[in-house]
C-alpha cells in the first residue's frame, strides 16, 4: 500500500466513524424510550411447571383440557381451558380426574403442552 492509499483509507475510516457514531447515538436512545414494558419482558421467562386436573382428552386432535392453577409465566389466572399437546402420545400418560403438573408454552400464537407428569 502506498502513502497516498494509507491516507486515504485512514480517511475513509475516520468519515465512517464520524459517520455511525450519531447513528449508535440515536439506536441508544431509542433503546431508552418508554414502551419496553417490564411486564412484558416477563413473558419471556422460563416456564414453570403448572398445577392442574384433567377433564377431557382429545387424542385424535392432539387437545386435552385442563382445569389449571395460575400460570405465572402467561400471567393466566386459573380457569378450565383446551391446550394443545406437543406430542399426542403425551396424552396415553394421563386419565381424565388426574391431577397433574404441567409446562405450558406459547408458540405461534397457540398454547402447547410441552409435558405432563402425573401427580402422586
Ligand atoms: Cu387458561
């Protein structure tokens, strides 16, 4: 590399630079804007396992309801609802009046039942 090309690239970097720090400047302030909601950030915490009883098993279509205790990481008070399974096979492990333990997740914009253990 020659003197003049040395010169230039330095300068080069140095307009670059120049350049993206307003940039860098702007995305952290954007960063500090009110509107990241603590609560929501919440949502995307490790599940946890969730206390409920099961009240009706719809192998066929992969469903189960569950009458289910809070779900703190869905910030869901408890009620009786239909879940989606994971895997259908999940549904051979339970009877209806069971009471069980399960971990929920949200994917896609659907509840699934990722795993169910029976309650001893
Ligand atoms: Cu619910």
């Amino acid at each position: 590399m020659n003197k003049y090309a040395q010169t230039a690239s330095r300068l080069l970097a140095a307009a670059a630079l120049s350049l993206s720090l307003p940039l860098l400047a702007q995305a952290t302030m954007d960063h500090s804007k009110p509107g990241m909601d603590p609560g929501k950030m919440g949502m995307t915490a490790a599940p946890g396992m969730t206390d409920g009883e099961i009240r009706k098993i719809d192998k066929e279509n992969g469903k189960v309801t569950i009458k289910h205790g809070e779900i703190k990481h869905m910030d869901m008070p408890p009620m009786s609802m239909v879940f989606n399974v994971k895997d259908k096979a999940m549904l051979d492990k339970v009877q209806v009046g069971e009471k069980i333990q399960f971990i929920v997740i949200q994917d896609a914009g659907k509840m699934v039942v990722t795993d169910i253990k029976a309650m001893k």
